[in-house]
C-alpha cells in the first residue's frame, strides 16, 4: 500500500474511539437485556464486532500491528431465536461432507452388497454407483462411525435443529429441503472441522514457543541410549 492511501493517524484514532463507544453500548444493552435471546443486545454485538474489526484493519494499514483480541464476524454468529417458545415441530438438518479417499476399498463394499442382493445389477463397477449402493444399504450416521472401512474420509459436517409451531405437510419441502430455513428459528447446532483442530494446534504450538524448552533438560547432556536387553 502507498503512503497516500494509508489511513491518517487521525483516523485510526477515530477508529478507537468508536470501539469504546461500541463497548460501552454494548455492556449497556447487555445490563439491560430483558431475555437471553434480546435483539438489542445482538444488535449491539454486532456493532461492537464491526467496530473492532475496522479499527484492526486501520491500525495494521497505518502501523502494521494487530489487536490483541478477535471478535467473531456478525456472519459467524447466529441471530437471536424467535421461534416458538414451546414448539410442537422440529426439522433436523444435516449435512456431513467426505471424500472418497479409497476406491478400492469403497467399490469391494459395493461389490458385497450385490452379490447380497442379488439381482445381477453392475452398479458396483463405478464409484457413483458403488456410494449410492453404499448408501441404500447403511443408514448415514452407521456411514459416519464406519468412514473408514468404507473407503471414505471425514470433511467439514454440521447439524442444525430448527423449531417450529406446525409439522410440514407430507412432500412439502421435497424438492428444495435446504431452502426455506429461518436462522432465527435455529435452537442449537453443532459444527465439526478440521480447521477447529489446526486453530487448535497452532494455539498449542504458539503456548510452546512461549514456553521455551523445558529447563528440566540440559543441552549438553547426552542422553544414554536404551539397551534393548533390559
């Protein structure tokens, strides 16, 4: 970036200022809450994340230095929930994502299965064929605790449990089962990724650095060798 489009320092300045003013309406809307789910408390969440991130945008343009802290994005957080208080309905969705890290392995699965059936079919010869017998045949959540023996490999999965006052009527949702969910009648979900576990480890990785080597050991020690006798 050149140095006519970086921010002044009076911006940046202005940019804190609207973070403390973000704070302090928010541990206000927060003191004053009427429920757990008030609307002014995640509107002022919001606010307070949009604040902060434009002012860590600023302050890295004009200083190239970061805040210390992370607030999550208004994208990343689900809206207050307005459903029913005592819902008569739920849908669960689930989506789980894999790769099929084995053929082979998939595709004599497949090959099990029609020869069980047995009603001479080749749909086991390809592997489109082969998942959609694998799937005919085991139940999903049977698929996820047996991936492994199936060939597959686990990506990104996430379940979300909706409420509603009225059950849908039979085929209603068929066509299009995805299209038609209201965030703000989401009661809970739950997300696995692997990305969790490399935040994970980078955090871990970050503590040892931090940490330093462990002073219980002397680099100029040698260490004595096993002895595979004993």
């Amino acid at each position: 970036m050149s140095d006519a489009a970086q921010p002044t320092a009076a911006e940046v300045r202005a940019a804190a200022e609207a973070v403390k003013t973000a704070l302090d309406r928010h541990l206000a809307a927060v003191e004053r809450r009427s429920g757990e789910d008030d609307p002014a408390v995640y509107e002022a969440f919001n606010e307070l994340a949009a604040a902060a991130e434009a002012y860590d945008e600023l302050l890295y343009d004009r200083y190239d230095e970061v805040t210390p802290f992370e607030i999550p994005s208004a994208e990343e957080a689900l809206p207050p929930y307005t459903g029913p208080e005592e819902p008569n309905a739920l849908s669960v969705l689930i989506r789980r994502d894999y790769t099929v890290a084995e053929p082979q392995r998939l595709l004599g699965h497949a090959q099990r299965i029609e020869a069980a059936d047995d009603e001479g079919s080749d749909a086991s010869g390809t592997v489109h064929g082969a998942l959609g017998l694998l799937f005919g045949e085991f139940e999903p959540d049977e698929i996820a605790s047996r991936h492994k023996e199936f060939g597959l490999e686990e990506g990104d999965s996430t379940l979300w449990v909706t409420a509603s006052d009225e059950p849908a009527e039979p085929g209603e949702w068929l066509e299009a089962p995805f299209e038609q969910v209201d965030p703000q009648q989401v009661v809970c979900r739950f997300d696995v990724s692997a990305v969790f576990d490399e935040e994970l480890e980078d955090d871990t990785d970050d503590d040892e650095l931090e940490d330093g080597p462990d002073p219980s050991l002397d680099e100029d020690e040698d260490l004595e060798p096993l002895d595979a006798d004993r």
